[in-house]
C-alpha cells in the first residue's frame, strides 16, 4: 500500500478534542480501582465499570458532533505508565509479578517487596505522572493489546475511533536514565520500529488516523528536539501500511519545532492556540498540504470561550493549512466533567464557565460556523457575548482595600532576619533534639471523618457537633504521635477537605464546586476551586484548631497552611489579570493567617509549596519571571512573624533540578521534600544550590502501600545526614499521611522514629 493511497483514504476530520477523562463523573473508577486493589470486586467489575465509562464519554462525544474521537486515552492509571507497557519498558524488578494488571498496579503503587516508579508533574498542569525507566537492560519490545482492544470496542459501538498514544519522542524525553544509561533520547532509533509495527496494526484494525501526542515538543528539553522530532515522523511518515497520523503538540507554542514537523510526510498537526500563538502556524509554509487541528477552546480553564475571539483566530490561520479541524486546546483530562453536577453555582457564575461538556459543545459550534458559516451559530455566539459582558463587569471581581495593601508592599514586607538569627533564637524557644522528627501534615481521612462531613452537609448534624467530632480525631491522632516519639506534632487535619479547596472556601474571591472533581494522580482526585476575583481573608481560618491541637501537649505543634504559588497553581484560575497579581493577593491573606497563628503562641508554622516546580513555564526564556514573582508571594507570606517562628515549607513529587535555586531562595527554616523514590538525589543538588537551611528530605513514599522497614530508613537517614550534617537534617516521610490506613501508618512512624533514636545516638 503506497503512502499516497493511505493519505488520500483517510477523509479530513472537523470536530474533534485531544482527549478526555476517565475517573468518571461521579469517582466510579476512582472506587473501582481502590475496591479491586481490596478486594472488594474482581478484574471482571473492575473492567466492566471501566468499559462503561469509555462507552459514556465516547457517546458524549459523538452526539456533540464530533466527527473523530479519541480512544486509548482510557488509563487505569497513568497514560504514560500506559506507554512503558505497550513498549515493554518497565524495569525487570516488576517481572516476577506474573499477573498484567498486579503488575502494572505495582509499577504504579509499589508492593512490600518492589518499589514504585517515580512520580512527577505532567509538565507544568497538577496531573502526575509515572517516570519511565530505562537502563542498559531495558529492551523494548511492542504490546499493543490495550490499544487494539479499545479499538475494536469503540468500532463495535459505530464511534469513528483515534487512538492516542504518546509519542516516542515525548515519551523518552521524560524518561529517566538509570543504572548508568545514556539520555533515553539517545534510544529513539529503537523505538521507530515498534511504532511502525503497531501503525500497521492499526491500520489493519481498519482505524483511519492515529494521534501522536508529543507536547515536549513545546518546551526546551533538548535543543535538538526539532530535528530529532523530523527523523522519527519522516520514518513513520514513509511508512506504507499505516493510518493517516495527526502529531499533536500541546501546552505551549512549538515554535521552529512545528516546521520540522510539517516537513515530514504526516498528514496532520494539532497546536495550542490558546497557549500558542498564531503567528507560529502562519509562519509555517509546511501546513500548506495537511489538516491543522487547531486548539482553540481551553482545555484546562474552566472559562466560558470567548466564541468571537475564537472564531476571528480560526479565521486568521483559515489559509494555512489545507484544510482545519476544531479542538480544545488539549486533553479534557485537566477540568471537570460537566456542569450538570453543580447546582449551588448562581446564575451569572454558571453562564461563565465551561466544563468538558460545555467545552465539546464549544467546539461543535465552532467548528459548525467555520464550516457552514456563523449563521447557522448566531444564537450560541450571542450567548458567548452576554455571559463575557456579564463577568467583566461584575463588581465582585475588584476589591480595592486589597489592591491598595498590595501596592504598598515593599521588599521588607518580604524579607527576615538572617538565617543564623533565626536559628538560634528558634533554637532557644523550642529545644529541639538533633534530627527531630516530625510529619508533613495530614493523617489518615478514616469513615468517622467522612461520615461527619457527610452528615454536616445532609443538615443531619449541626457545625458545633461537626467540630466536637472533629477535636474528637485530633486528640486522637495528637496521642498517637506522643505514643509513637514524634517531637514535632500537627493536629492530623480532619477538618479539611483538601489542603487548597479548605482555605479557598474561606477567601472571599473563590468558588468552591460541588462535583468538579479531576484526576491528580492514580485514584486520586480533586476538586480544583474556582478563583474569579480580587482575594481577601475574612477571618481567622486555622487557628482554633491549632491552638486546641497545643492545649493537648506539651511538645510543639505545627499550624498548616497551604502557600500562595501551590493555592494558585490548583485552583482553575481567573484569566483576566496576571499570575503574580493574584499570588501577592494570596499571599497577603495566608501572611495575616500566619501573624495570628504566632499571635496565639504558634511556634513552628509550615506553609506547604509543593507546586512550586509545577507552575515552571515550559519555555526557558520565561523561567526567571516566574521563580522572581513565586518566591516573592512565598516571602510575603512568610515574612510578617518573629525570628524565633520557624517557617517550614514542604515540596513533593517534581523534578527539582531546575528549581533547587528558587527553593533555597525561599529561605524557610527548615524544608521538607520528597525524596524517598528519588533516592535522595535532591540534596546533593541544594548543596550545589548554596542552600544552608534545615532540610527534611522524605524518608519513606507515603503513595506506596509499603512499610519500610527501619534499617532501610537508617540507611537512607545515614545518607542524608553525611550530605546534610547532623544541625540541619530533619526526619519525615514524603508527604501528608492523609491517603494512607492508619495501621501501615502507626507501623511506618515507628520504624522512622527508631531509624532516628538510632542514628541520634552516633552523632558525638
């Protein structure tokens, strides 16, 4: 079969998104995964319900006139954990697990024998993903049966299948080398072939396009990622049996990477246009002979799009490729399901937003008035232009008292003492032991708390029964940490829901949903709250509960808050002013937060960044804005209490590396940072960084269901303390305790604290 003929086969599409979630819009897989990893249900219900949710959002789509639908973006877990099993590249520490699924669910989770795969943000969005592995022994070799059978599932039910499938280039330019490897880009040779074998397979399967997601072709991973990208699509482009191929670029602008693509003989490329820009794609002659899907609805704001804007862009870049198709931006994967689910949103908020649903429909109207002419849309485009109208002028949205505080901040308002003087005035009012022990936050959410919050919600309990049951549970977890040795206590957080939605809900400016869950990782979901005005602090937010926790002990207790740069970066943020303006106005209400809770004898207060590496914009250029304006909001926040509090802050699950100089630039008192499945990499690099401060690097993966056993933590503490030194090192896990059981917790903090006691008692 010539390329031609292939090419000419595969009829141009017009209506179509990147992809879509799959937890389901009520957590069914969420619950269905977590009851087969109990189980609660075998493989046949876990597969039902999962084949039932692809059903449901593949009819979703076809029925909003979608044209092509993506398939196999489908994952019980993570799309790129997904990709390591269809090119045989998981580590062969997981090949003595026999069964496919219990494999892939310890590559992701771990077991008590076998250590996870590292976790890390999917580029700058909250999604996390599972980094692969590759090592000298790492032989790739193709499994495409997820792939094939989600295929054959969409064609039996008449949906015009797209596989989606990450792409090679993407795919070991996240990769992490080990065990002495080269860069996994130095591999890509040997993956052209697997991925022309499973072309051929589909094109077999009778599928007429294939997507190939290759976002970091938006970023500066490599300088040569563009002519790297040119060989491997000229290889698959050249092959004979195989569907038409749609690359699909996302996030960002690819810049001079979109002409080597068009360069080669793929007959489609998806760009961003709302990160993107225009120019990028009319200054491309290469489009000239393929389809352009064009990303123009938000695929991870939760904003109404603008239809007129969006239309005048479709227009300008209407005569740069032969022929366009209407997408979102990027997967759907980043917002929420619908807005069916929300019923306590007012009227003028709800005309505002977009879910995915809304965002489907979005792109069929689009797509229908650039093919058939606005006419047949009038009536959608002047709903556009009323719901806009309605939020620009909403009065909501300005707050001058908080405007005119933050114009009178000053680089004081941001600035300490120096670290030593913090040190020893700290040290003199808390006496804390060398290597303290301490926990990150949360402790386990057991059915008491769920079944309180349930029952506040229903009015089936009132807010003073709620709180008694809540101080119920801190006491609790207060005596479960006395009993265990810890020196540093938190109050366990049973009254928050999740540590971004707890402090929006109180911030004037925010707008918590009801069922506007997503997926952050594996089982887990959020609820990202919504910012669309000027933020404020109304009252005292933590400190009740703090001070209750204080009154049960006499060691410290930590007060919790959640920093400005980590409340942004989770929240679906307004579009209208910029980043830095709207993490200054979180940061001032998180800084009074922190002055009262020293006000009411708080000694140690963590103010959590972990989205700090998060929010890194993918393009170096833009790198050093971002980390001036993040660092700033974390300082301001920080830096209206005494020398003697000590400000901590947390960071987990990123890679660090290009960040080490902001944290440091933090300059919190002691940091505490994931570091467990990265083998304590990270400190060798804040010792590289200048970083002088107290450190807590994890000593043991809290999303792993294994208890580490005390020698493997005394070996990691040993490590640490001889790049650390015995002054600065703190003992922690990786993160908040809040997903785990509270047996496998008890028994974890034990064996740390021993690790600790042990290693305590060689320090001279």
């Amino acid at each position: 079969m010539s390329d031609t003929v292939r090419r000419d086969s595969a009829a141009p599409f017009t209506t179509t998104v990147l992809g879509t979630a799959r937890i389901g819009p009520r957590r069914e897989l969420k619950r269905a995964v977590e009851s087969y990893w109990g189980g609660r249900i075998d493989r046949t219900e876990l597969a039902e319900v999962a084949q039932r949710l692809r059903g449901e959002q593949w009819a979703e789509l076809t029925e909003a006139g979608h044209d092509s639908v993506p398939v196999n973006t489908f994952s019980y877990y993570d799309q790129v954990l997904d990709t390591s099993v269809l090119l045989g590249a998981l580590p062969s520490r997981f090949a003595e697990i026999d069964d496919p699924l219990d494999r892939y669910f310890a590559a992701a989770r771990g077991t008590a024998d076998v250590t996870p795969l590292e976790m890390t943000k999917w580029f700058d969005t909250n999604y996390h993903y599972l980094v692969p592995e590759i090592g000298p022994d790492t032989s790739f070799s193709l499994n495409p049966e997820k792939v094939l059978a989600e295929v054959a599932e969409a064609k039996e039910l008449g949906v015009p299948a797209r596989p989606v499938i990450v792409g090679p280039v993407t795919f070991l330019a996240l990769s992490k080398a080990v065990d002495g490897a080269s860069a996994p880009l130095d591999r890509l040779d040997e993956l052209v072939p697997l991925y022309r074998d499973l072309l051929t397979l589909l094109a077999e399967a009778g599928v007429e396009w294939v997507q190939l997601d290759e976002p970091v072709l938006v970023t500066d991973v490599a300088a040569d990622l563009g002519p790297r990208a040119e060989s491997v699509y000229d290889a698959l482009g050249t092959h004979a049996q195989r569907p038409a191929i749609a690359v699909a670029t996302y996030f960002g602008d690819p810049g001079d990477r979109l002409t080597y693509l068009a360069r080669t003989p793929i007959e489609a490329v998806a760009v961003d246009l709302v990160e993107g820009s225009v120019e990028t794609v009319a200054g491309t002659p290469g489009l000239a002979d393929k389809l352009l899907i064009a990303g123009v609805v938000d695929g991870r704001n939760v904003w109404r799009t603008d239809l007129d804007q969006a239309a005048a862009t479709l227009a300008t870049v209407l005569g740069s490729a032969r022929s366009i198709a209407v997408s979102t931006s990027c997967s759907t994967l980043h917002v929420p399901y619908s807005l069916d689910a929300e019923n306590e949103l007012d009227t003028d908020l709800r005309g505002w937003l977009a879910f995915a649903a809304e965002k489907f429909r979005e792109v069929a109207v689009l797509s229908s008035a650039l093919h058939e002419g606005r006419v047949v849309q009038a009536a959608a485009f002047a709903a556009s232009t009323m719901a806009l109208a309605s939020r620009a002028t909403d009065p909501r949205l300005h707050n001058d008292e908080v405007r005119t505080r933050l114009a009178a901040i000053s680089d004081a308002d941001a600035t300490r003492g120096t670290a030593e003087q913090r040190r020893v005035a700290q040290q003199e009012r808390l006496g804390l032991p060398p290597l303290p022990t301490t926990t990150i936050g949360s402790y386990p959410q057991t059915s008491a708390i769920r079944l309180a919050r349930a029952a506040l919600r229903s009015g089936e309990i009132d807010r003073a029964e709620y709180e008694n049951r809540m101080k119920a549970e801190i006491a609790d977890v207060v005596a479960l940490q006395e009993s265990i040795g810890l020196d540093v206590l938190v109050h366990g957080e049973p009254e928050r829901n999740d540590m971004v939605q707890y402090f929006a809900e109180q911030f004037d400016g925010y707008f918590a949903t009801a069922n506007g869950w997503v997926q952050s990782y594996g089982s887990r979901c959020v609820r990202p709250p919504i910012l669309y005005g000027d933020v404020s602090r109304t009252a005292p937010m933590t400190v009740d509960w703090i001070t209750y926790a204080q009154t049960l002990t006499d060691k410290p207790v930590k007060g919790m808050l959640t920093g400005p740069v980590t409340i942004l970066a989770w929240s679906f943020v307004r579009n209208d002013q910029p980043l830095s303006t709207s993490a200054d106005q979180i940061a001032l209400a998180i800084r009074d937060e922190t002055v009262d809770l020293e006000a009411a004898g708080v000694g140690i207060i963590q103010v959590d960044e972990p989205a700090l590496r998060e929010l890194l914009p993918l393009r170096d250029a833009d790198k050093p804005g971002y980390l001036e304006w993040a660092v700033r909001a974390f300082r301001i926040a920080t830096s209206g209490v005494r020398d003697d509090t000590q400000i901590h802050t947390h960071l987990c699950y990123s890679e660090f590396g290009e960040v080490i100089g902001a944290i440091a630039d933090l300059d919190a008192d002691v940091t505490s940072i994931e570091a467990a499945r990265s083998h304590m990499e990270v400190l060798d690099d804040l010792d590289e960084a200048g970083f002088r401060n107290a450190v807590g690097p994890g000593v043991y993966d809290i999303h792993s269901p294994r208890v580490p056993q005390q020698d493997e933590i005394y070996t990691a503490l040993s490590s640490a303390l001889s790049s650390v030194g015995a002054g600065r090192l703190w003992v922690n896990p990786d993160c908040g305790l809040k997903t785990r059981e509270t047996p496998e917790v008890v028994e974890s903090l034990t064996n740390m604290v021993a690790a600790a006691t042990r290693l305590r008692g060689t320090i001279s």
